[in-house]
C-alpha cells in the first residue's frame, strides 16, 4: 500500500509470574481488581513501536515514531480481564519508526522510502494506562457457532497521551475464546474464529496525531 495515511504497529506482550505482593498493591482495587473477584496478579511487560504517516503535508501532523516499553500487572478469568500499566518511551529518531520503513522497503524492494527529515522531534514519554474488558454476552451452542462479546475500556494519563475508550467487543466462529482474544479456554478443542470491536476514542492530546 502507499507510504502515507496509515499507522503501523509492532507489539510484543509477556504474562508471566504471579506479581509480587507489593507490586499488585501499587494500583488501588478500584482500577486493578482484587485476588478474590478477579484473578490472581501477574506480571505483563510490553514493548511497542508505532509509525505514523500523513496523508498530505502541510496540512497533516509530520511523520512520527514511538517506541516504548510498558510494565506493571494484569488479572484475568474465564470472563473479565483488568490491566494497570506504566509505560515510558521516545518520538522522534531514538523510535526507530525511519529505520524500520527504510528496512523494510529495502528487505522487500518497496523503493525509495519516505523522507523522515522533518519527523516529530525526539522528546521522552511516560504514562499511566489502565484497561478492563468483560465478557457480558453468550449466543450459540458449546457444539456449534457461538458468539460472546462483552464492553470494554481503556484510559491513558501522561505526556505523550491523555484519553479514554470505550468499545465493544466480540468473538464469533467455532470455540472462539474471549472477546479480547486471549487464550483462556473451557476446554482442549480447537477453535476458528474471528475477532471484531466497536471503539468510541474521546482524546485531548496524542502527541503523534
């Protein structure tokens, strides 16, 4: 496709050991949950990079590139799932995103790759991002179709982005898990599925937009 008015984006996710006890305590239960109602505390580390193009400049935001880490907890069941999050990052060259366009258009032969001199300048970012889905709705049989979906939000605090979502999300096809996608399952069957949300994004500042 052309190298102008999209995004892209790479995430990688690890969920591992149970937090610590001190660590799962740093949220209040009101934003992360509790042991009891939501799950045992385990610790998620993501690292994020995101490119941006415009479509036209001027009048369009110059291009820009994230690249991030994020730590903190997630608490998940069979039909809810909660997260609490301290991510830190950089714009400008220290991001990458340049990098990784002119590799990519040499790696496949795409040509000559956009000219990233006027990007968004490097400047550090850090934010607090909580997020909760559920899953609120069941249609179909266990061995047939089925259907579940279920609200969700997501609010982020910091320098590079204040915002809030809600949406809708749902997974529909044969043994699909939770609407949000993960991998917890009932039972051992395989599953084909698709996953599909309805997001509403009520934004005050996004450094990259």
């Amino acid at each position: 496709r052309p190298d102008f008015g999209y995004t892209h984006g790479t995430e990688l996710i690890w969920e591992g050991v149970r937090a610590p006890r001190g660590l799962s305590r740093l949220a209040p239960a009101w934003l992360a949950g509790t042991d009891s109602d939501d799950g045992p505390a385990r610790v998620q580390i993501r690292l994020i990079q995101a490119i941006y193009t415009p479509w036209r400049l001027p009048p369009d935001r110059p291009y820009g590139g994230w690249l991030g880490v994020g730590a903190g907890i997630h608490r998940e069941t069979a039909t809810a799932r909660r997260e609490a999050l301290l991510n830190i990052g950089v714009t400008g060259p220290p991001s990458l995103a340049a990098t990784m366009q002119r590799y990519i258009h040499h790696r496949f032969g795409f040509g000559v790759p956009p000219n990233w001199s006027g990007q968004i300048p490097y400047e550090p970012g850090i934010a607090i991002e909580a997020a909760a889905a559920w899953q609120s709705f069941t249609r179909g049989s266990d061995n047939g179709l089925m259907l579940h979906g279920g609200p969700q939000w997501r609010a982020r605090l910091g320098t590079y982005a204040v915002d809030l979502r809600f949406g809708l999300e749902t997974s529909a096809g044969i043994h699909p898990p939770v609407p949000w996608g993960a991998t917890h399952r009932t039972n051992g069957a395989g599953s084909l599925y698709v996953l599909a949300a309805a997001r509403l994004d009520i934004i005050a500042r996004d450094e990259l937009l």
